[in-house]
C-alpha cells in the first residue's frame, strides 16, 4: 500500500492561499511555507484523505499530499490539485578571469 508524505501549510501562508484566487494547472509552492510531518499509509489520495478526516490532525486547505512517486496534490476548497516545488534558481558561477596571453597575439 502507498504511503504518502503529509506536507502541512505553515499557518500564516495558509491565510494568504485561502483569499487567493483559484488558478488552474498545478499550484507552484515554496518549501519554506511547509512542514513535513507525518506519513499516511492508503490506496489512494482520497481515501489517505477519508482516514484523516476523522483523525486528531485532519488535512486543512493548503495541506499536500506527495505519492511515493514524487507528485503531489494539494487540497483547496474543490478537492486536490497539482502541486509543484518552487524553488529558486541556481546562480551562476562566474568563470575564473584569465589573463590574455600578449606572446599570442604578436604575429
């Protein structure tokens, strides 16, 4: 049986995502805004969500989701959607400065 990884909202994004419009196609998220918690052993996303539904720490709007395989879902208000890591981009390392070789360039 899967056991999906249960990424919680921090509480104070979670307002923010609450108010925001709905969009469409996969909710972009910044790990900074989640905790990992616990793990939910079920057959599939919604019966993981059934099972907690009823438990101490149910899922709340903003909570994800991710599957063994690496997707993740996140719950809105109209059940789970796509979600992706945002994460920031690698900057560039700066090439080491060469000196131009003057003996080269004399012809």
């Amino acid at each position: 049986m899967p056991s999906y990884k249960i990424f919680r909202m921090k509480e104070n994004e979670r307002q923010r995502f609450r108010w925001a419009p709905h969009s469409s196609g996969a909710t972009m998220v910044k790990p900074r805004d989640f905790d990992e918690c616990e793990t939910v052993e079920a057959a599939t996303l919604y019966t993981a969500w059934n099972q907690l539904k009823n438990s101490d720490t149910p899922l709340q709007v903003g909570d994800i989701l991710a599957a063994p395989d690496d997707t993740m879902q996140i719950l809105k208000y109209i059940g789970f959607e796509e979600a992706r890591w945002l994460l920031p981009e690698a900057k560039p390392v700066p090439l080491p400065f060469e000196e131009p070789q003057a003996a080269a360039a004399s012809v």
